[in-house]
C-alpha cells in the first residue's frame, strides 16, 4: 500500500534528504518551501526513521485540504477517522508548523484541531475524550499550515531524528547530529571513508563530528540507538516490517564497523574530552575513535594519524560570544596554516560563522554552503589540501 509522507530537515540541505529518501524507497519526491512531500510504502517512512542522517521528522500524511478560519479547520478535523490511528486512552499532542501568511492566529487553528479530536472520542465513546500530554505524548499530531493550506498528520518519528540517542554530555553550544551529517556529506566524506580515508576532529568538543563520521563509514544506522519512536504507539504501526528493518541494520552494522579506519579527534579542554568519551562510549564506538586534550597548534601531522589522506573536519567558535574578533580571525588563520603543513593531500571542511571567516583561513575553498547551526546562520567551507592551494598570510 502507498502512503503520502511528508519530511523535514535542517535549511540548505532538503536536497540531501531527498537523496536520503530516493535510497528508502520513497517516490514523487517533491521539495518545498516547508520540507519535503513523497509516496511510497509504510517500509520507506521506517527506513527514513532508521537511517536519515539529515532528517528531523517523518510525518504520514492523513488529510490535506483547504481551509479559510479555525472553525473550518475544526470542522475537517471532526472528519478524520481518529479511531484509525490512536485510541481514546493514548494522550496525543498537536505540532505546528506554519509557513506564508494564513489569514488566522495559527495558535486558536491547533486549538480548535485538539477540540476537534477530543469531540470526535467523545462522541464515539459516549463523552469518554484522550488527555494532552505537551512533553512526552503517545501520538504527536501534526498540524502543517501553509497559507489557506492545511495538513494534518501522523509524526512517525516522535522526537525530532536528530536525537540519536548517544548524547549523554553535552558542551556550550554543540553542533546538532544532523547539521554535523550534512557537514560530512557536503565535504565528500563517504566517498573517502570508501576509499579507506581517514578522519580529524581537532576541535572535537563533546565528539558530534567524530560519531557521525564513524557511523557513516561503519554503515551504521542513526536511529538505532533510539528506544522509542511516535509509530510505537500509532494503531497503524508494523511491528513485522519495523523488526525486519531492525535486524537488517544490526547485520549491516556488524559488518560495517569491520572496515572501520582511523578517527583522531583533539580538544584543549578537558570537560570536553570527557563528554567526547562518554557519547564515543554510549554510541559503542570506543574501540575505533583516539581522543586526547591537546591544542590546535599541537595537532600531530597526518602521517603519524594515518598513511591514508582523509578529512580533517571541523566546527570552531564562530566569533558569536565574548572572543575579540583578531583571536577570531588568528584562530582561523591558524587552522589553515596548520592543515596546508599537516595535511598535504586531505580533504578539509570548517563550519565558519561567516563567509569572511572562511576567507580567514586563507586556503582557496572548493565550495562554500550555507548551513543552520541551530538557529546560527553559517558557512561550511571545504579545501582541498594540494600544492596548488597555497596558504595566504
């Protein structure tokens, strides 16, 4: 059977997860301004759960219609077959998003949508309604309001999917899992990792960069650490195709941490080695990733890290807090002098806070993307490291 889905992700990389998503199985891929929209079987929206390494939410899509006020909006909520996809006893949530300009407080449209489900128990049940749980509810609704456009859906994944699971420490500001992904996907990382390529976190923090990078190469799936997705409690959910997935993605992961290469990530303070340790350990990755509390100016050179050239990756202090801007701009100055004689032969990728930073490190980029740290606007620059690339002062 084919269902319509609809997808999120971080900005300036839906084209990435529509590549995600072509791998899953999803068809009629559609990207707009809100995320991305697809059919294909309920497998595909499971693997987009599993294995997006970009994606924050998977939602399946009950009904899409048009609609001018709140009343109306209730009036189709009233419609929808609530019995089909929780039971009176689940507690349920409505999540909004909205996008242009509807014509109505987008706030007074999810309250009338949770009145519309409560009134449709009550009158199945006889005045018998589900409570609304806001922190952890069995079934999040989701509530998509574009303009005049409204559609409402089933959020397959629950937690945004970004939340792996191996996040046990966390430092001042760290790098989301999956903006860290599409960082590690734009600079060409799984084209390295297959060629035997090594990895280099000088900057490493609580270890985003080197658990992603690892769990790429070691085809490893993101979400298999998660315990609880929104499916688990969803009436429509199967168990038989969710246990396939799973036991296919434990099989892929034991054969894929065999190849694993190197992993060297560094960090000059010390609290942050050891969160790095703790989530290296929760995501059972200890054996492959070296971490030590060294400074940038230490770094060991390639050949000591790996005979192989890899990626050195990393996302340093953009220049946001309390740092005077010539430390700033020293620091990636620096960076760069440190890769060109160091790393003759990498593959380089720094998430900069703006595109005069990334001009600071005085390498010649080979792109530069925007990428959304959060709510940080940023710039991702990757260099080749040949000797053609000559470091400006």
């Amino acid at each position: 059977m084919k269902y319509r889905f609809f997808a999120s992700s971080p900005p300036h990389v839906e084209d990435i997860l529509a590549d995600e998503l072509r791998q899953f199985g999803a068809q009629d891929i559609k990207v707009t301004r809100s995320g991305i929209s697809f059919y294909g079987p309920l497998e595909a929206a499971y693997r987009g759960c599993l294995w997006s390494r970009v994606g924050n939410r998977i939602i399946m899509t009950i009904n899409t219609f048009p609609v001018s006020s709140p009343e109306e909006l209730y009036d189709h909520g009233r419609l929808v077959d609530w019995k089909e996809h929780m039971s009176v006893d689940n507690t349920f949530r409505i999540d909004t998003v909205v996008t242009g300009n509807p014509p109505y407080g987008y706030k007074y449209a999810a309250l009338k949508l949770k009145d519309a489900v409560c009134d449709y128990f009550r009158e199945k049940t006889r005045g018998k309604r589900p409570d609304v749980q806001r922190i952890t509810p069995d079934i999040s609704i989701f509530l998509l309001i574009n303009g005049t456009e409204v559609e409402i859906g089933i959020d397959l994944s629950g937690e945004s999917l970004h939340r792996r699971g191996y996040r046990e420490q966390n430092v001042y500001a760290p790098l989301k899992e999956n903006v860290a992904a599409a960082m590690l996907y734009r600079a060409g990382w799984p084209r390295i990792a297959a060629s035997g390529g090594s990895f280099c976190d000088p900057m490493c923090g609580s270890g985003t960069l080197l658990i992603e990078a690892a769990w790429m190469a070691g085809d490893c799936a993101p979400g298999l650490g998660r315990k609880t997705y929104g499916f688990h409690q969803w009436k429509g959910h199967s168990k038989q195709v969710w246990d396939k997935l799973l036991a296919e993605a434990e099989e892929r992961k034991r054969e894929g941490t065999k190849k694993l290469t190197h992993f060297y990530g560094s960090d000059h303070n010390r609290s942050a080695i050891q969160s790095a340790i703790q989530n290296i350990q929760s995501a059972s990755l200890r054996s492959f990733i070296i971490v030590k509390k060294s400074d940038l100016r230490d770094l060991p050179k390639a050949p000591i890290l790996s005979p192989i050239p890899g990626l050195i990756a990393v996302n340093p202090p953009y220049g946001k807090r309390l740092e005077p801007e010539k430390e700033i701009n020293d620091l990636y100055r620096n960076m760069g002098r440190i890769f060109k004689e160091h790393f003759p032969g990498w593959r380089a990728a720094v998430l900069a806070g703006s595109e005069s930073l990334a001009k600071s490190i005085g390498l010649r980029a080979t792109k530069v993307n925007k990428l959304n740290n959060g709510k940080i606007k940023c710039f991702l620059a990757c260099f080749d490291i040949t000797d053609d690339n000559r470091f400006v002062e």
